[in-house]
C-alpha cells in the first residue's frame, strides 16, 4: 500500500511537472513574441523618425536653396538671418553653409570664422569631395556618408547645389550631427527600455552603450532595420536593455511556482493519501474492535478479522488457525482472499506441532514469524508454499495468559512483499484484541451451553414443583375437612388435649398450605404474567391496607401513608406483591412493641420512584442485611412469629423480573426501613 502511495504521488507531481514546463514553454515563447512585436514597433518608430528627419532637414535646405532662387542677389547678413531664424525654430541643425562657387566655405550659421574654409579637396576629404562633386554632377541633393565633424562627433552633411540659369552658382550643405538627431528622436521611454547602435556599412556612427562595439548578438531578440539615407543606407540595430530580467522573470516565475506548486500537489496527495489511508485502517479498527467487543459468535469475530487484515494490509490471504492442544496442531477455523482459488484445500489444512520445524518454533516461542519465499522460513512447509503460491507471510500468535489459541497469518501470492515494522505492530494489535475476543467467544459458546442445561433443569424443577404442590395440596384439603367435622360432631366428646391435638392439626394444615401457595408464587413471577401497564398506586395501596387488615394483630398497629405517587408503569400484581409482602412484614413484626407503627411513602425522582416501608420493630441487625432475601431463610429471634422465610425472596424477585431494586436500612432494637425503586421507563414496557 506504501508503493502504491508513492507511485500514485509521483504520477501527479511529474502530471503537475510537465504542465509548469509546458506552461514556462508557453510563457517564454509569448513573452519572446511580445518583445519581438514591442521592440520592432520601436525600431521602425526610430527608422521612420530618422528618415523624417532627413527629408525634413532637406526639405528646409530646399527652401533656402529657393529662396536664393528668388532673390537677386543674397547678402551674408540676409542668410545669415534666414538661417538663423530656421536654426532656433527648427533643432536639429549642427550648422547650415554656403560654398561659393569655387567650392570654399564662406558663410556658416552659426558663425566660426571669417576664412574661408575649404574641406571639399580630394585629397584630404575624399568622402566629403566625392560626394560634393556628385551633388554637382547631377544637379540634385546629396548626402556624404558618416564622418566626423569639425564640431566634434559623428554626423553627416546634405549637399544642395543652387544652379541659376544653367549657371552653378555654389551649394547649401547642412550639418547634422548624429547624437543630435537621436537625441530629438530617441524619446526617454525608448531610451529607457532599449539599446541602440548605427552603424553605416561597417562603421559604428552612433550607441546608447558606453562600450566601443555593442554587444547585441547576445541579446536573443535584436531588430535589424535599414535606413535609407538618400544615396546610402544605415543599418540600425534595436534590443531590449533587459531582456533577460523582463522576458526572462515570468517564465522564471511560472517555473519556479509550477515546481513549488508540482512539489507541494505531490506531497500533499502523499499526506491526503497517507491520512486516508490512515483513516482506512482506523475506520477498520474501529469496525473490528466494534464486532470484537460486542459479538459472541466466532464466525462473525473471523470474518471481521479476515476483512480488516485485507483492508488494512493488501494482502492476497487471511488466515486463522485455532490451536487444538489435544490434538497438538493448527487447524484453519477462517479464510478470507482477493480471489477463490483454493479456499477448500486451505480450510482443510492441518499444521501439526511435530511436522514442521518452523510450526514448533512457533508454538514454543509464540511470537510472530516473518518469512518469505527467499528466506526458506515459511512457517508452512516447502511444498504447501509452493501450492498456494505463497511469496511472503507473516504470522502472528493469538494467546491468552501465556496460553497459544491460535493463529493469525498473511500472504502475499505471485509478488514478493516485505511487511514493515507498522504493518507487523498493526497485525499485533489485532492479534491482542482478537485473542481476548476469540476467548471470550469460546467463554460465552461454554457459559450459553451450561445456561442452556441450566434453563432445562430449571424448567423440570418448576414443573416438578408444581406436580408435587398439586399432590400435596390434594391430602391437605382432605385433612383439613375432616379434622373441621371432627370439630363440628366430636368436639364436645374430646378431651382438652385431644382438642389441643386437633387444634394443632388444623394449624399446620394452614401453615402447610400458605407454604405451598407462597412456593407456587414464587414459581409463577415472571413465567405467567408479563404485562406492564399503567397502575393507580393509591388504588393499588388501599386494597392491600384493605386486605392486611384481617391479619394477626393488624388492629394494633398504627399504619400511616404518606404515598406522593399517583401513577407509575408496572406489573399490577408485582406491585401489589411487593407492597403485600413489605407491609405485612412490618405490621407482623412491630404488632409486639407498644405503640406500634407503620410508616408508608414515596417520592418522584429523575429516572424512578421510591418507595419506602418503615417500621418501628424490633430491627435487623447488619450481618443479616443480605441474608433475610435468601428462600426461606428466618432470623432465630423470629420464631415465635408466623411465617416460612419466602416474602422477601418474592419481592426481590419481581423486582428482578420487571426492573428495580430492594434495600434496607436496620439496626437492631431501633426498626426497620425497606426501600425499593421502580425505573421511569420500565425497559419491560409493551406497546
């Protein structure tokens, strides 16, 4: 069970595993994807803000050019103004020129100096000459490539050629710094989130890094545009300033949580599988200790033994074997298995002390085997392991007081298994609590068979009983009607002591058969009448008073009734026999002392009533207490009184029958006092 929890956790964390890694797959590939959108938008918002810098540039280059057109003649400081007004309206411009005609600077905006200077020479500025002489050659707009300037920096310049009918009459150049236009174009956002570098053919002209040649092919996302810049182009090149932590951070994230989240999945299945697990076996535990504490039968304690060791364990097979003492060997009372095979062979397994070594270690030592097939320890022999394909068993004692019982054994069939230290200390507890259970079934099997012979005597004892009453009843009435006519036609002829003898006769006839009657009453509580109902308890009170009065000596008595219950549920004659018996006994033994009286009451409690009989006689001593209950059992101090020693035993016994005790509180020479209850809800009650 503990591989299948493991097996059964790492499925769902490398389930969880490969999700987290598809999920950082995806998140990594969308987020590359964002960057790559986000950061070729950005380079082509560079590319076309360079390109509409130049052609804006040229475009007011081509306007001085025109207004040189325009005018008859152009005057330093009327350029010079016109150039200086566009300089402070429009930025961008490092410097705006005037080449005359013999290709020398002689106006710049803003102003340097009054020389001319000349750095259009082919020998010493090829680029710039070449470039120069093209504008000139083709009488269009030029731009030289990326050069340094005179004012510091990598730039550029226009060339615009001012032909006049037909007649070149010097050019414009525009001076552009390339740091400038970046900075103008290259807003802060940008500038925060990207690097960029220009390079025009393989010259780096421009880079936001510090270092001399950025190192954008280690960034995995770099946008390469081309740039046209008139007759040539530059190739810009954008990337992420932080690419790795940007696009890297939630792809890292989902991994890092995905794997957390994988571990934490796995191991909270692990400990819901482990509690549920737990909870199993507790649940079993609880269901076999349920039917081992409270079944007597030993079929109903095997199979809820054989069904929680499959439950809790796994195992293929439970077996239990009972140890037969006389016979010196294990004989199978219970099997329980995945399957059916063999369950018959099984059952009619002997393992006979004396046969197998391991059977006698077992039986001497009484404590549990673990055994596999590897170990050449099965505690059965070779060749049954081989039969019913037995690969690892373990065996556990049932004992009592040091006395072997049984045994309780598992199996596992077609897989090798080693059972852990849990799974033996588990087995052990069930093996305590079934040892004590299959004890006391055996117990109970003995104690039903002794009350069943039990039962049977006493119901030939009672119907013994009433044959022989029955026969003893029959010469007492005759003798007793005889002796009333002896009486009645001979008394006057007989003697004072023949009518002593005669009185004598006739009263222990009346013993005689108030001894019968009080007998066959006994006999007859609880075998004839069983029926609870509701009782007048004052009514029930009044016609036993009712009856008393006619004993001995009643009228000398004093009885008092202090009864507070009005109605109870009970056996009407039970009770009545109960306060029959009780306040007979009073009057009978307190008619003797002077002033003689009776006291009866009850009370209302919680869960029963209470009665009480008080008398005033001549007490009980404590030694007695229990005693006086016994059948016809009479304290030697009471013979002079009537009675045979079976009241009390009836009301001890209806109080057994229908439910309630009897007690007394006595001492000797200061009374009597016999309390007795009666449960509120008279588990005898029928519907």
């Amino acid at each position: 069970m503990r591989a299948k929890r493991i097996l059964f956790s790492l499925e769902v964390f490398i389930v969880f595993l490969s999700l987290t890694l598809y999920l950082w797959y995806v998140t990594e590939t969308s987020d590359k994807q964002k960057h790559n959108q986000t950061t070729e938008i950005s380079a082509n918002q560079l590319k076309n803000g360079i390109e509409s810098f130049v052609n804006e540039k040229i475009s007011i280059l081509l306007q001085i050019r025109n207004f040189w057109l325009n005018s008859q003649s152009v005057t330093h400081e009327q350029f010079s103004g016109f150039c200086r007004e566009i300089i402070s309206q429009i930025p961008g411009f490092q410097a705006i020129e005037y080449g005359d005609s013999s290709n020398k600077v002689v106006w710049i905006e803003p102003f340097v100096t009054n020389e001319p200077l000349d750095y259009f020479k082919a020998s010493s500025e090829p680029v710039r000459y070449t470039t120069f002489q093209l504008a000139i050659q083709k009488r269009t707009i030029a731009v030289t490539p990326a050069l340094d300037l005179m004012q510091g920096g990598k730039g550029f310049i226009a060339i615009v050629p001012i032909f006049k009918n037909n007649s070149y009459q010097g050019s414009i150049f525009g001076v552009f710094k390339i740091d400038t236009i970046f900075t103008l174009i290259f807003d802060s956002v940008l500038k925060q989130r990207y690097h960029c570098a220009v390079y025009d053919g393989d010259t780096l002209v421009y880079s936001t890094e510090s270092a001399p040649q950025p190192d954008w092919n280690r960034s995995p996302i770099h946008i390469h545009k081309t740039v046209p810049v008139r007759d040539h182009n530059w190739n810009l090149v954008l990337w992420p300033k932080e690419y790795n932590d940007l696009m890297g951070y939630r792809a890292m994230v989902v991994l890092i949580l995905g794997l957390a989240l994988s571990f934490v999945l796995g191991s909270l299945v692990w400990v819901l599988s482990s509690r549920a697990e737990q909870a199993d076996i507790y649940a079993a535990m609880l269901e076999v200790s349920h039917t081992l504490g409270t079944s007597n039968e030993l079929n109903n304690i095997f199979r809820a033994i054989g069904d929680a060791c499959l439950r809790m364990t796994g195992v293929d097979r439970c077996g239990i074997f009972l140890w037969n003492e006389s016979q010196r060997q294990f004989e199978p009372g219970w099997v329980s298995t995945m399957g059916e095979a063999n369950v018959e062979r099984f059952l009619d397994l002997k393992l006979k002390y004396g046969d197998m070594p391991n059977v006698n270690k077992f039986v001497e030592e009484i404590r549990r085997v673990v055994s596999s097939e590897t170990s050449k320890a099965l505690i059965i022999s070779p060749s049954l392991g081989k039969e019913f394909n037995i690969k690892s068993l373990l065996a556990v004692p049932l004992s009592s007081k040091g006395n072997l019982i049984g045994a309780i054994t598992l199996d596992h069939n077609g897989k090798r298994h080693r059972f852990s230290a849990r799974e033996q200390a588990l087995m052990e507890g069930i093996a305590s609590q079934a040892s004590i259970a299959v004890e006391n079934a055996k117990l109970f099997a003995e104690t039903q068979k002794q009350s069943g012979m039990i039962t049977k005597k006493n119901k030939e004892l009672e119907s013994l009983l009433f044959i022989v009453s029955h026969d003893l009843k029959n010469p007492l009435v005759a003798l007793e009607g005889m002796s009333s006519l002896l009486t009645e036609e001979c008394g006057g002829q007989l003697s004072a002591n023949g009518k002593h003898y005669l009185s004598r006769i006739q009263a222990n006839v009346g013993h005689m058969e108030t001894l019968i009657r009080d007998v066959q009453e006994l006999s007859r509580i609880g075998r004839i009448e069983t029926q609870i109902e509701q009782i007048d308890v004052k009514q029930i009170l009044h016609e036993v008073l009712l009856d008393l009065r006619e004993q001995k000596n009643a009228s000398s008595v004093c009885v008092a009734d202090q009864n507070q219950v009005n109605y109870l549920c009970y056996n009407r004659r039970g009770l009545k026999q109960i306060l029959t018996n009780l306040i007979g006994n009073a009057i009978k033994f307190s008619a003797y002392q002077k002033d003689a009286q009776v006291m009866i009451g009850s009370e209302e409690k919680e869960k029963e009533f209470l009665f009480f009989v008080k008398d005033n006689g001549i007490g009980i001593d404590k030694q007695y207490h229990q005693s006086i209950f016994d059948l016809f059992y009479r304290l030697q101090e009471l013979k002079n009184v009537e009675g045979i020693g079976v009241g009390l035993s009836i009301v001890q016994r209806v109080l057994e029958i229908y439910g309630g005790k009897v007690w007394l509180e006595s001492e000797k020479g200061k009374g009597t006092t016999f309390y007795f209850s009666i449960p509120k809800q008279n588990e005898f009650a029928k519907t």
